[in-house]
C-alpha cells in the first residue's frame, strides 16, 4: 500500500492587521540563534555608539532638556533652560542620567565624550529592549526568520539610527512605545502583559508629555477590542507610573504632577507655545513624512489594506501612530522631531507583513534581494530625516578645546547659546560665550577678557578679527576651525 507523501505545511504569510498567535515558550537557543541574537544586539547598539562617536545634536532639548540639567544636578553648576525654572519638566530623565554621570564621576572619566558614553549606558539598554519587543512582535505573524528580518528593518530604519542614541524625550519615548507595543500585542498572561504594557506606555509619557496622546489611543483599542482583562491591568501598570510621578513632582516641585499640568498650560490650553516658537499650517508634515517612510513601508502598508477584506481592524501600533499623526496635524506649533514616535510605530506595524512575503516559498533569491533593498531604502531615510544640520563638527571642536586642561574660557562663534553643548560638553566651570559677529557684544568682550583663551569659528567666521585679537589656528576639525591665544 503506498503511503501518501507528507504535504509541506502552509506558508504563513500574515499581515499587519491580524490576530497574533498566542505566545509559546522559546526554544533554547541553539548557534543560529545564538548569532541572531548577536547580529540584533548589534544592531540595537548603533544608535548610542553613533550619537557618542559624532556627537552633535538634532534639537537643543537634546542637550538642555537632558544632559544640561543632569550635569547641573551632579557638579552643582550649568545652564538650566526656562522650563527648570518654570517646572514645566520632570526630574525623572534628567535623575537617571545624573546617576550615570556620577558614576563616571566615581570611575574618574572626566573627558566629555567618555562620560558621554557612560550616560548613552541606560539608553543603549533601552533601545535593545524595544529591539528585542519588535523581534517578539512580528515573529507573531511572521515567524522566526520573519522576525529577524522585521526586527532589522526597525533596527536599521535610518530615522532610529539617528534618534534612538540621541537624549530627546522622543527619542526615549519611542522605546518605551514599541515595548508597549509588543505586551500588550500578546495574548498569553494578560496580567503580565498589561502590567509590562502599562508601565511602559506610562514611562513613555514621563519622558515626553505628548505621548499621552499614544496612551489615550492604546486604551481606546484595547476597549474597541474588549480586551477587558488586559485593559484593567494596563491602567494599574499605568497607574503605577502615574504615582511615582506624582511622588517625583511633589518632592521636586512641591506639588504632585505640578511639571504635567504645567506643561498642560503652556502647550495645549495657554497657545503660549505657538506664539514663542511659532505655527504652521497641517502641510508642514507632508514633506518630512513623504521622505522619512521608507519605500518597503508603503508596501506594507499595501499588504496590510489588501487584508482589510478577509480581517477588519488595524493593529495597535498602526492605530496609534494614526491617532497621533492626526493630532499634530491639527497642532499650532509643529516640528519635524514630533513625528519621530508615530513613525518609528508605523513602521513597527509595517515591517510583520513585509518580512512575510520576503521570507515566504518561492524565488528565494529575488526574495533576499528585495530584502536588501528594503533595507538600503529604511537606512536611506536617514540622509532626508531629520532635515537639520546636526553640527557634529562643532560639539567635536568645543570637546577639543577644553582637552589638556589649559582652557580658561571659550568664544563660540556663529552659534547661539541654546545651539551650543552647555557646560556638559566643556566638563569645567569656565566662562564661555556665543555670538555671530565681530562686532556682537560677546565678540568683543572675549577680545577684551584675557580669560578667554580658546575660539571655536563656524566656517572661518570672523577668523580675521580673532587673529587680530591674538589668537592663531590650532587645528581644523570638520567646518570648525579651533583657535587658541597665548598668556
């Protein structure tokens, strides 16, 4: 009697709208494992070594939000920006980095981008993690090898490259978000899951107040879905965080929530914020938008549509990058960074039904060359966002001039204050000053201030006037130009 060939199982090709399978205990990790963990363990460290070895900054808030009163908070001197004096911040970011930077402290580094490095510590951990959720987040719907390949078109979307290493509250909050994500995707423990979920979704706010907005939308979904069980146990996680908070704010501030529902004031129900730092019209987003998607996310996003007829629904990250994305638009005060969160979730949700078709039967190699160009494209949004100049060169320049301990002041010109490092990038108490022109007040105090001996030109800004007050070049790094003057 012959016996019927076994049949290979079914391919499994999900989308980023379906149900994920419940979730299953992993196996031990045998060598191929093993080296995908590596290989995304990599990946979930370039983020950090890339913002400590270029240095710079995507936005001032990168430094005087984070670093700055960090800095403040561990040597007792620094700039410390409206917003510490108005208490419109919280101390919780600010706090953990302080720690790590007395611990290098402690471990006597004192060169700023060594301690930089030592303050990137908890971020890198943080980016891994949520890595590590994306992985767990698509291997749902795309199984393993699928969820490599997710894991790393996330990891290696240029956008996160250039962000997750950076201290902005979007930054931290956008990891926080896809951990969230991941726990409250699972079906399994949803005690567990919705306390994970939770928290995460409530740190995620501490860092950064807006993405409240991504918490109000998780829990809508979790209604629209009558997910009951796991919604209870978010709002305790939640909660939680939500009283640390509190805590935090009254010994800080004298008032429990006093920075929210200071921050509240401002941004949302004064307009202060718009008329301070201006306001555009809905279409400032459509460009940034336009080129920060890479190409494999709209092919997801065609994927996803496609399945709408067989499973109606959108998957959580989607929903709540939709949510999101639709109320900046309807914000006064727009900036390119706000939309960092929503498109690193859009493109968690993306990336499931992308690395399902790429890693289905059939034409394996066209499948790996589609696959390599996905992510070419993810790591080409980079060049396009964010569109700013990250002047590297010139926070570079300002740690070589401190260097070798003989600096008693610096001029930094062509570089307003809030675009300079702070004192977190001198790492001593001398006086320094910024300014555009020779004939600027601070130009021509430092020519008179023999304190000031060492000059940090943008392009060869007033290079003539700075030699005529006795300083002569030292080096070049990038466009900057260090200069340096005798006793």
């Amino acid at each position: 009697m012959s016996v019927p060939a076994p049949q290979p199982p079914a391919p499994n090709v999900p989308d980023s709208t379906s149900e994920p399978t419940p979730d299953l205990p992993s196996p031990a990790p045998g060598h191929g494992q093993r080296w995908h963990v590596l290989l995304l363990s990599g990946v979930a460290l370039l983020p950090a070594v890339i913002a400590v070895l270029q240095l710079g900054r995507i936005h001032p808030d990168e430094v005087y939000q984070a670093l700055e009163p960090a800095f403040w908070r561990v040597h007792g001197y620094g700039v410390l920006a409206w917003e510490w004096k108005d208490g419109i911040r919280n101390w919780a970011l600010p706090g953990v980095l302080a720690g790590f930077l007395k611990l290098a402290d402690l471990l006597g580094i004192t060169h700023p981008q060594g301690y930089r490095a030592v303050v990137a510590i908890p971020q890198a951990l943080l980016h891994g993690w949520s890595v590590w959720a994306a992985y767990r987040f698509a291997e749902r719907r795309a199984g393993p090898t699928g969820g490599w390949l997710a894991a790393l078109l996330v990891g290696l979307y240029g956008p996160v490259l250039v962000f997750a290493g950076r201290t902005l509250g979007e930054s931290f909050s956008a990891s926080f978000l896809v951990v969230a994500m991941e726990a409250l995707d699972r079906r399994e423990r949803p005690a567990r899951a919705g306390l994970v979920g939770g928290m995460a979704l409530g740190l995620a706010v501490v860092v950064r107040y807006p993405s409240a907005i991504f918490v109000l939308a998780a829990l809508a979904w979790l209604a629209g879905t009558r997910r009951w069980r796991l919604l209870a146990f978010t709002c305790v996680g939640g909660l939680g965080v939500a009283a640390g908070l509190g805590v935090l704010d009254w010994t800080t501030w004298g008032s429990p929530f006093h920075s929210f529902f200071a921050y509240a004031r401002f941004n949302v129900f004064s307009g202060e914020a718009a008329a301070r730092f201006g306001s555009a019209s809905a279409d400032f987003y459509v460009a940034p938008l336009l080129w920060a998607v890479p190409a494999w996310a709209w092919g997801g996003a065609l994927l996803g549509l496609a399945s709408l007829r067989q499973r109606p629904g959108l998957s959580l990250p989607l929903w709540c990058a939709a949510v999101y994305t639709g109320v900046l638009l309807t914000t006064a005060h727009k900036e390119e960074r706000f939309l960092y969160p929503g498109l690193v979730l859009a493109v968690l949700a993306a990336a499931p039904p992308v690395a399902a078709f790429l890693t289905a039967e059939g034409r394996p190699r066209l499948r790996w060359v589609l696959a390599a160009l996905s992510l070419a494209t993810g790591l080409g949004a980079a060049a396009f966002y964010p569109p700013h100049d990250l002047r590297a060169d010139q926070f570079r320049a300002i740690v070589a001039a401190t260097e070798g301990g003989g600096a008693r002041g610096l001029l930094i010109v062509n570089e307003g204050l809030w675009g300079a490092g702070g004192y977190f990038y001198l790492g001593r108490d001398i006086p320094w000053l910024t300014c555009d022109w020779p004939h600027d007040g601070a130009f021509q105090h430092a020519m008179r201030d023999r304190r000031f001996n060492r000059a940090v030109s943008f392009e060869d800004r007033a290079l003539k006037e700075l030699q005529a007050g006795g300083f002569r070049v030292v080096r070049k790094i990038g466009r900057e130009t260090l200069l340096t003057r005798d006793e």
